[in-house]
C-alpha cells in the first residue's frame, strides 16, 4: 500500500546519515536502531498483514531525549511516527519508509498514584494493566480494559481512544483521562487538561484521545481511578436465533438497565472458543449474550434479577447466572480468548471494528452471511453489544493466492455497510492505514478538508504519522471512481 | 429535513460567506440564557445570527440511548421528552433561563452538580453537524457510542462558545433516569466535608451530587433502590438526616440553576476548577465564608467585591486546575477576562484551530478569549 501520497508526506527528506549523526548527539549508543535486524521488529504492528522497514528507531528514556529527538527530526524534516506496545490493529503505528519511529516503550515509570484523589500520573509506557495492578491495594483500578491490556500501553489508549467490554457503563479513555503532557512536532512542551475535571479554552484533551499520533507525542498521562465494585456478576444466555439475541440486548436498554458489560458472540465465535477455553458455552446456540452487573450486593442482586427476566422475555433457550468470581472469570474467558482463539482455527484473520445503531445488527450479520458465501471466507462475529460496536473477524490464509485481497475485499464491504446503517467504520481501534479508504466513504470532501486544516494547525509541515487516518484528496477520488459511490454530505448517514 | 430546515441552513450558510466575503462578523446566539458568560462579544459590533427557529427532535429512540435535535429546540422540550421515556441527559445542564437551547447548551458545555459521578456535557456529545466559517455544511462523529473515524470535532465543539463553527444539530447519549435518589444532610466544616468526600469517592458509593455551603454537607445518591438504601444507611451513623424528598429536589436545581441564595447579588462570581483533595481557598480580602462546593471538592464557587482576578487565578493553577470569572459585570469580565489566560504554546494552537474552522474569524470574537 502506497502511503507516499497522503496528508503531508514530506516530498523530501535530509540524507539518512545526517539524520543518525545528529540523533546520536542526543541519545545513547543503545536507545537508537540503525541496523536492519534490529529494525525488523519495528516493522508492523498488531496488523501484520501491512509491513515496512523504519529508517530509524529511537527510544528515548526521557522526555528531554524525546524533545531533542523530535527538534532534530523537524529541524530535518524526518517523518516521526510515535509507537507504544504496537499491539494496534490499524495500522497506526506502521513505520514510514523514510521516517523515525519513536518508541515510547522506555517511558515505562508509575510517576504518581493518589488513592485520595483516585488519580495516577503515569507515562506513555505503562500498560494498561500495570495501572490497574497498581491502584488495587486502594480498592481502585483504571476502567477501560481493551482485550490486549495486559500488553498495551496508556500512551497507545490515548492515541486511539481504546475502549473495552465495559466502556458502555465505565466510558472509554477519552472518559478516563484527566491530562495529556505531551510535545509539539517543534519538540515544545504542552499540556493538554490539568488536575481538575476541566481546563479552560477549547478541549484539546478530547481532540488528543483517537488522535492516532498526529497532533502531539504523548509524554505524560494523568488518568483517573474508579473504585472497584464489591460484587460483579454475569449470566450467561442462549439463544436458538441471532435475531432474539438483538431483540434481547434492545429490551435491556429499554428496561432502563446499564449492564457493565454485554457481550455478544455468535456460533461460529463459540465453536472456536469452546475448544480453547472450555468456558461452558451452550454449543448449540446461535447466539450466546453475555450480560454483566456490579455493584454492591443488594444493587447487583437486584439488577440482576431484573436481566434475567429481561433475557427470558426475549426468549433465550437458557439462561445461567455465575455463582462465584471463578465461574463469572471463566464464563468471560471465553470472550476474552476470542481472538486468539479464532487465530488457531485460521492461518490469517481480519478484524473489523464498525459500530452500528443496535437496532441494525440482525440486518448486519444476515448481510455477513452472505458475504461470506460470496468470498468464499468464513467470519465468526464478536460484539460489544451494548454499544453496537462488531467485530467480524473473517478467516483466511495469506499463502493462498488472492486471499488477502478477497478478506480485505469483505472487510471494506462490512465497513461501508456499517456507514450505510447509520454507524462508523471504527469504533475503538482507529483508522491507521488500515481503513483510510474507508474514510472516503464515510466523510465527504469538505469534512475531510477540516480534517486536513485541523492537522496543519498542530503539524504544519505533516511529519506527525504522516500517512495515517486522513485521506488524501486523491486517494479519495480514485476511491469514488473505483468505487462507483459519490458519497456526499449527509447522503447516508 | 423539511423544506423550512433545508431553507434555515442555507441561508445561515449564505450569511455566513457574505460575512467571511465581507470581513464582516457574526454572533451566533441560541435563546441568550447564557449571554451573561464568556466575554464580549463586542469587537467589530457583530450581527446576530438567532438559532431558535431551527428547531425539533429529529431522531430519538430510547433503546439506542441516544437523542439527536436541532440547535435551536428548547432545552426543556428536549428534557421533557426524554423524562417520559424514563431518560435524561445524565450531566444535568444548567438551562439558566426557559429560553435555553440545545445548541446553546452544548456551545457553554457547562454540566451541572452530577458531573463528578456522570460526566461532563462533552462526555455525551456524540455527534454534530455544523456549519463551519467557510459557509460549509460538515456532519462529524454520530448516532453510536464508540466512533474514532477521524478527529473528535463534536467534542472540540463543547465549551468552545461558539466561536469554531455554529452547531446546527447534535446528537447526545443519553441514561435511564435513576430508580431511587436519596439526599443527607450532614452538619459539618468545609474541610471535614473535603477529607469525606474524597475519603467516599474511593469507596464505590452511588453518590450521584454533593454540595457544602454554610456548614452543612448535602450528598445525593442514585441508582437502584436496594443501593441507594443500604449506602444512605451506612452513613446515616455519621450524623447524615434524610432530607425529604421535596426538599432535596429543590435544593440540588437550585444548585443546578444558581438560584439558591448563594448566587443571588452582583457581587461577581468565581468558579474554580481544581483538584477535589484541595484543600479549603482562602483568599486575601475575600470572606471565606462566602463559598460553595461541589463536585466531591472539585468545583468550588467563591463570590466576593473587589478585584482579586490575579489571586484567585494564580491559586487556582497552584493547585492544579483554573478560575473562571462566571458572573460579573461587563467590566469586571473584560479586565480580568472570563477564562484563565493560556500558556503560550497552548495561545498559539488555539488561534491555529480557530483559523483552521473559521479562517475569516466571523464566529463570535472574542467571546472565548480577546485574541481570537
């Protein structure tokens, strides 16, 4: 895929030897990669299917070497493409072919925890889980909880606005950040929020969040700390039909009920797990919900009660609540393994993020299964229900010939159709390379132009990621012409 | 849309690039409930550009969790009709007058005493379609709670005053309006509520409000009933007396609507934005008696005569937040300036923005800040 022609990618570009002897003057010997096997692991993120070798690799241990690191590469005009765990699956952190990554993984130190202030200052490096781990003798933990947080990183949640299972109750980062320190592409310092629940002037802490690294080099977080609930529970409901599946999520919301979680998978997600995780799913459901309550024991006994009588109105073919903690863990194992369970039942897989208006999601996954048939590719379907967010991951094997074209094929068609429903090509893991296609279908030409205007008020010159989120103008006319789609204002939305 | 929506929009748009053509300026104005926030307008003596005939409900289907209207519906109507759905916008607005608006609403991005448990406006803000300086009619984010397809405009656009763009619709997530609501009243010092509040907000209680004002603590819980009860009971040891349920109604949209006696006078009014574990404010020349808490000790509301912009500001950012001058007279407001001045790399990015959504600064100058 050819990223030379979008948003700001520099035309030229200083000698590579310039670049490496300047960088050397503010980093040591071991925090910069120029030889290609120690590049090599640099050259993809969680979407392996797109890789390119970096120039260079920094890896700054402070925020000084990262500042002097960013001078250089804008006084140079070298792409700079930040990067945290890379356990992305867009794209985002993909390497430019001419450009430095900066890996922010150094930056790994828990600065402050405050159980009083239930906040914690940490930097880009610290994953997501370590928070957690941290704030756990004080009853607290950081909400947002995306699948891969036991590797990914804070800095990487704020570039893509990470969500999880339980955003729905909890929100997702952009909820659960208080401040963002950062530097310019000048390499200037700037704080974006403070240690209040608001700053004054525009909300630049919200723009920073899905922001995919183009705007700032996130250097800092202060995120905020929940306490955590006495009790959680989870019941576990079949269905025999997809569609009372849907019916049952809706009357959920109706009930005026906010699960903290609800889940989604459909037989072909089950049938992958079960094998791995043995969670106890119901293999002959087409559908299984799961439905999650916390709180305090009388809150949790209540709402529940209130669930199951939700699910059986709905029609579900069986219904079972978890008994204890190790029950509730094992029953969400099985959601929680999904994707790595999918991948040992396929050499290759894609995994799409549209989000969808819940009342649309019988008619989306009709529309999958006969995607599927059309391909030719099997695609088992995860769903953080509660929020319309879909997952389909669509199998295929990228030694076959033609495979890979014939998946990335299905999943543009998914997005367009999730675009088509009323909802977005993404909603929590970013645009990146991966659906900058997409994003022609999604925004018009206009809409795209204030994108581009809005970038250039932070990154004049385009080194920030260069490539990634925001399409170029042309790739979008070759995109409606191949297409045959002219997407405009408010055309389907 | 109907035909007269349709016909709103364009001629909005059609001022829009007479002005930009022109150099000329425009205010944008909703119902003015919140014409007394923010500075000016006055630079250029602007046109006012009313939003209030752009009106209606255009999507809303309570399963969905979601409301989508036009900027100029009432922000009551828009309530009104959430509540009969059993729904709310959690944030509790501040409407400051029956002529609010939704558009307006969400341009003040002002939330009210739930905030610290539900969130801010800009936490609901899912979506928006709006007219930018250039005349050009831009739909950003949408109907669905996760979206991160390009930058987050509609949230931008919260608080930012109307000075990026004019909101002509937006879409707003909206929660089940609690089962229960239970308020105590404890009799206690500002810091000894502080050290409770803060001691509370790490256990996970549904406290829902809270305010100290004169010696006295009031918390709000909300949720499920068997919740509500059994936390209320726990702390009814602590000396906490029910407050009747009136009462408490009452109390917390006073709060909400700065009609309690607290708000009441010209003596100008300052919010400070800081971290809910400071300790209490005191400032030289200024009674300290004469304030009001909320948000769990993140939101503190000081009133006094006389200029104390430069210390209030500069003990607002030594503790980690800002001070806003959220009432005062026009004169008051365009010496010391509403809003707390930006550090410089932060000056520059906005003005960059605002040149990126309205390169002829027709929208609203100076509202946010005299230099832009």
């Amino acid at each position: 895929m050819s990223i030379d022609n979008e948003i700001g990618a520099p035309r030229c570009v200083v000698g590579r030897r310039q670049l490496i002897a300047q960088l050397r003057t503010v980093l040591p010997p071991h925090c910069l990669l120029i030889e290609e096997e120690e590049l090599r692991p640099y050259e993809c993120d969680g979407l392996t299917a797109y890789r390119q070798l970096p120039s260079l690799v920094a890896l700054p241990e402070n925020e000084a070497q990262a500042q002097a690191a960013l001078e250089i590469c804008a006084a140079l005009n070298a792409p700079v493409v930040p990067r945290g765990a890379a356990t992305g699956l867009s794209g985002g952190a993909m390497p430019h072919r001419d450009g430095v990554v900066v890996s922010l993984a150094k930056l790994k130190r828990i600065v402050k925890l405050d159980p009083l202030a239930r906040t914690a200052v940490v930097q880009p490096g610290v994953r997501n889980l370590a928070v957690s781990e941290a704030a756990a003798p004080y009853g607290l933990y950081y909400a947002p909880d995306p699948s891969s947080q036991i590797a990914c990183t804070i800095g990487g949640n704020v570039a893509e606005n990470s969500g999880g299972v339980h955003c729905l109750k909890y929100g997702l980062t952009v909820h659960n950040v208080l401040r963002v320190r950062g530097l310019t592409v000048d390499g200037e310092i700037v704080e974006f929020g403070n240690a209040a629940l608001d700053a004054p002037g525009y909300d630049l802490l919200a723009l920073m969040n899905g922001s995919e690294g183009m705007l700032a080099l996130i250097t800092e977080v202060t995120v905020k700390l929940t306490p955590k609930p006495e009790l959680a529970q989870v019941v576990l409901a079949s269905f025999d039909e997809v569609t009372k599946a849907g019916d049952a999520v809706a009357g959920i919301i109706a009930a005026g009920i906010i699960p903290a979680g609800l889940e989604m998978m459909d037989k072909k997600a089950t049938h992958a797990v079960e094998p791995y995780v043995n969670a106890g799913y119901d293999m002959d459901a087409e559908a299984i919900l799961l439905c999650e309550s916390d709180g305090t024991p009388e809150e949790v006994a209540e709402e529940i009660a209130r669930m199951k009588a939700v699910l059986e109105h709905s029609g579900a073919s069986g219904i079972r609540v978890s008994q204890n903690e190790a029950e509730r863990l094992k029953f969400w194992a099985g959601r929680k393994a999904a994707f790595p369970a999918v991948g040992r039942i396929t050499p290759d897989y894609l995994c799409m993020d549209g989000t969808i208006p819940r009342k649309n999601l019988a008619r989306m996954l009709v529309a999958i299964a006969e995607m599927e048939v059309r391909y030719g590719l099997r695609c088992a379907n995860v769903f953080h229900a509660g929020d319309g967010n879909l997952h389909p991951l669509i199998m295929y094997d990228a030694n076959v010939p033609g495979q890979l074209d014939l998946a990335t094929a299905f999943g543009a068609e998914i997005l367009e159709l999730s675009v088509e429903l009323g909802g977005t090509i993404t909603g929590e893991h970013g645009v990146g390379i991966e659906k900058i296609g997409q994003m022609c279908a999604q925004f018009s030409p206009d809409e795209l132009d204030l994108f581009r205007r809005l970038k250039r008020a932070f990154d004049p010159g385009g080194l920030l990621n260069p490539g990634k989120a925001i399409p170029a103008a042309a790739r979008c006319r070759e995109y409606r012409l191949t297409r045959g789609a002219a997407p405009l204002a408010g055309s389907v939305r | 849309m109907s035909g007269h929506g349709a016909s709103s929009l364009a001629h909005w748009a059609e001022r829009i690039r007479a002005a930009a053509a022109g150099r000329s300026h425009l205010r944008l104005r909703g119902g003015g409930s919140k014409d007394f926030y923010g500075c000016g307008p006055d630079a250029g003596n602007p046109d006012t550009l009313g939003t209030r005939d752009y009106a209606g409900i255009v999507a809303y289907e309570p399963t969905e969790l979601v409301v989508t209207a036009r900027c100029g519906t009432p922000l009551a109507e828009l309530e009104a009709v959430l509540a009969e759905q059993g729904q709310s916008l959690a944030f509790e607005p501040p409407h400051f007058g029956s002529e609010a608006t939704v558009g307006g609403c969400v341009a003040a991005g002002l939330s009210g005493p739930r905030r610290a448990q539900a969130g801010a406006l800009r936490d609901f803000v899912l979506g928006v379609k709006m007219l930018d300086g250039n005349g050009d009619l831009l739909t950003f984010g949408g109907q669905v709670m996760k979206n991160v397809a390009g930058y987050d405009v509609p949230r931008l656009l919260a608080g930012s005053l109307g000075t990026l763009g004019l909101i002509a619709e937006v879409s707003l997530k909206v929660l089940p309006l609690p089962v229960a609501e239970h308020t105590l009243r404890f009799e206690l010092a500002q810091q000894e509520a502080l050290d409770l509040l803060n001691r509370w907000g790490g256990r996970p209680l549904p406290i829902s409000a809270s305010a100290w004002r004169g010696d006295a603590l009031h918390v709000r819980f909300s949720g499920a009933a068997a919740a509500v009860g059994a936390a209320a009971n726990s702390l009814v040891g602590l000396g906490g007396q029910p407050v009747a349920a009136a009462e408490a109604s009452a109390f917390w949209h006073s709060l909400r609507e700065q009609t309690h006696a607290f708000f009441a006078g010209d003596a100008p009014l300052w919010r400070l934005a800081v971290p809910s574990t400071t300790p209490v404010l005191a400032v030289d020349g200024m009674r300290s008696d004469a304030q009001l808490v909320e948000w769990g000790g993140a939101q503190r509301w000081l009133r006094g005569e006389g200029d104390h912009a430069a210390a209030i500001r500069a003990l607002a950012t030594e503790a980690g937040g800002h001070a806003t001058l959220f009432r005062g007279d026009a004169a008051t407001r365009a010496s010391s300036g509403a809003f707390q001045p930006l550090s410089a790399p932060l000056l520059r990015l906005h003005r960059n923005l605002k040149a990126a959504f309205d390169p002829r600064g027709v929208f609203n100058p100076g509202r946010l800040y005299p230099e832009f």
